[in-house]
C-alpha cells in the first residue's frame, strides 16, 4: 500500500541519516527482511548476524529479532548503539535458564566444558567457555568431544540430544525448550510426508526427537534455505518458524513448500509456527525506535567481558 511504501522511505532516510543498518533475522516479518536487504543491512540466520555486525562500520546496528540476537551485537561492538524494536521481544530458551540458578549447576560440575546455545542472556553466556548457534554446534562439540573433554549443555534439550546422538559426546543437559518448535507434531508429519512421498523433509534442530528422526536435512536457518536451493527435489515439507519462507521463496521460486504441520489438523498456515516475540519487530516499532532511540540494548561492562570471550572463541572457530 502507499502508506507502507512511505513508511519503509522514511525508515530509509533515517537509517541514512544516523548511518544505521537492519540486522535482521529469517524469522521476522517479510517488510522487514526486504527492508534489510535493500538498505545495506542484512537477513540471517544467529551467527552470520552476529559476524555482520563486527564487519559494518555503521554506527548504529537496528536488530531486528529476539533479545539475545540484540544483546550478542552489543558484546561484539560496545563502541556502537544497538538498538531493538521492542526490548521485550525474548525467546523461551533465554526464560528458561536464569543466570543464577545456571551459575549453580555449573559449580556443581566443574570438570565440564561449558557450551551454551547462542538463544541465552548475557549473564549466561558470561559463565560459559564457548557460545554455539545451532549452524556451528556439531562441529564445536565433535571439537571438544575429540580432545576428550565432557560437556555442560544449556539451554535447549532437544537441540542438545540431537548433537549428542550425533557426536556421541559426554552432555550433561538443562531442561529448556524452544515453544515454537516443540508445537511440530510428528503422527500429523508423517501423514503429511506419506501425502507427498518425493518431498524433502526441513528440520530445524530445536524440534523434538520424533521430528528430527524425520528429517531429510537437520540445519540451522541458513542450512535450511541452502537445502531448498541445492537439493533436486520439486517439494519441501519444512519445520521451522514460517518466517522462513519469505527467503525460501525467493532464492527458490519454483519449488513447492509446505509448512509442517503444528497443533491441531494441520498445514494450512493458520497452524503454521510463528515466534510471538519475533512477531514483535514490525516496521512501525522499527520507525519509533529510529525516531526516539529509546529501545537501547545496554550491557553491564564486567558482565560484557566476560561473555565477549565465549562468542569470540565460537567465531574464531566458524572462520
Ligand atoms: P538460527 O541460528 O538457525 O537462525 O536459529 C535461531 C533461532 O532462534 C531458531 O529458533
Ligand atoms: Fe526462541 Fe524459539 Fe523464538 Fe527462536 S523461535 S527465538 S528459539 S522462542
């Protein structure tokens, strides 16, 4: 609509004005990714969000996405603003692992590596030895479990279990989960799958072990996109947030995607995953917060020493 066209100029001139750029994730609202990428900004999966901020000069970095994707940028770039639609905006991992009681667990077992999903608080990551996203997690893990180190695993279980089978390494797991993908429902997939016998089957590994065990391609974000991409097949059954799809359509235009089916019947898009708190950043917020610079992302500076060192470790690796 014309209001929406005027509203993405404005935000447009005010980036260029505060020599500002979106950093935003493949889960966010397609307006949003397609502002990212036509102002210099970017779209991504955690890490190459995480990577771009430490590569632009801009002096403002605007994440659009969840906190922790906000808080990782200003661990990185302390000399830059960060700034967030709406602070609010978490994720059930980063809930469900409060720094305190981490801490504790961690002074229980101190002969473990500590790795934490990149989806936690600041605090958290302070106590950790090495910060993973979901893109990098294996092969840290095959690292660690190589040189015969044991591993403290945190927050989410799933993704934690499935490396675990894989690497055969020695994890001990927190209890968290992602709400998102726990709503994937296995019987209903595999319904789904026998609808469509060619297609290849999506998995986002914070998904529970029933799904995963269905997988033609386990991945991060990223990962996932490329498979539409490379993979021969025509259909592609996908388990992840629907925001997904913006990107998947676009590099793919010609192959078929259909949501994997969450709660309830069904495929049909009303049942598709969507994160509530990346569903947050809307190009309104977006506007007000360029306008007022209120939603800033401000971190302790004894806490940010410590946490800077577990994610630069995790980039130096991924290099
Ligand atoms: P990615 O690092 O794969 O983009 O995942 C982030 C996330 O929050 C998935 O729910
Ligand atoms: Fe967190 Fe799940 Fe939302 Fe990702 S989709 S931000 S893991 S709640």
């Amino acid at each position: 609509t014309d209001e929406k066209t005027a509203l993405k100029q404005r935000i447009t001139a005010l980036l260029t004005e505060q020599r500002a750029v979106l950093v935003a994730h493949y889960y966010t609202d397609d307006d949003l990714q397609e502002l990212a990428e036509n102002t210099g900004g970017i779209v991504a999966d955690s890490l190459e969000m995480a990577r771009f901020g430490t590569q632009t000069d801009a002096a403002t970095l605007v994440v659009c996405g969840v906190r922790f994707m906000g808080e990782t940028a200003k661990i990185l770039n302390p000399e830059k603003r960060v700034l967030m639609p709406d602070l609010a905006a978490t994720c059930s991992l980063d809930e469900g692992c409060p720094a305190a009681e981490f801490s504790a667990f961690c002074d229980q077992h101190p002969e473990r590596q500590v790795v934490v999903y990149a989806n936690t608080s600041a605090a958290v990551k302070a106590r950790a030895d090495w910060v993973v996203t979901s893109s990098i997690a294996l092969p840290i893990i095959k690292h660690l479990a190589a040189k015969g180190d044991k591993v403290l695993w945190a927050p989410d279980r799933h993704l934690g279990r499935y490396i675990q089978q894989v690497t055969g390494a020695d994890m001990l797991l927190w209890n968290g989960a992602c709400v998102v993908h726990e709503e994937f429902k296995s019987v209903a997939l595999e319904r789904l799958r026998r609808l469509h016998p060619d297609a290849a089957v999506l998995v986002h590994p914070e998904s529970p072990a029933e799904i995963v065990a269905q997988a033609t391609v386990v991945g991060s974000t990223t990962q996932l996109i490329k498979a539409v991409v490379e993979l021969p097949q025509r259909e592609f059954i996908v388990a992840t947030d629907a925001g997904i799809f913006w990107k998947m359509r676009q590099l793919a235009p010609n192959k078929t995607l259909l949501p994997a089916p969450t709660a309830g019947e069904g495929a049909t898009c009303e049942s598709c995953a969507h994160c509530p708190w990346m569903a947050m950043n809307a190009l309104q917020n977006l506007e007000r917060v360029l306008l007022n610079g209120n939603q800033e992302i401000l971190i302790d500076e004894t806490i940010r020493r410590r946490a800077v060192v577990p994610i630069q470790r995790m980039l130096e690796f991924a290099r």
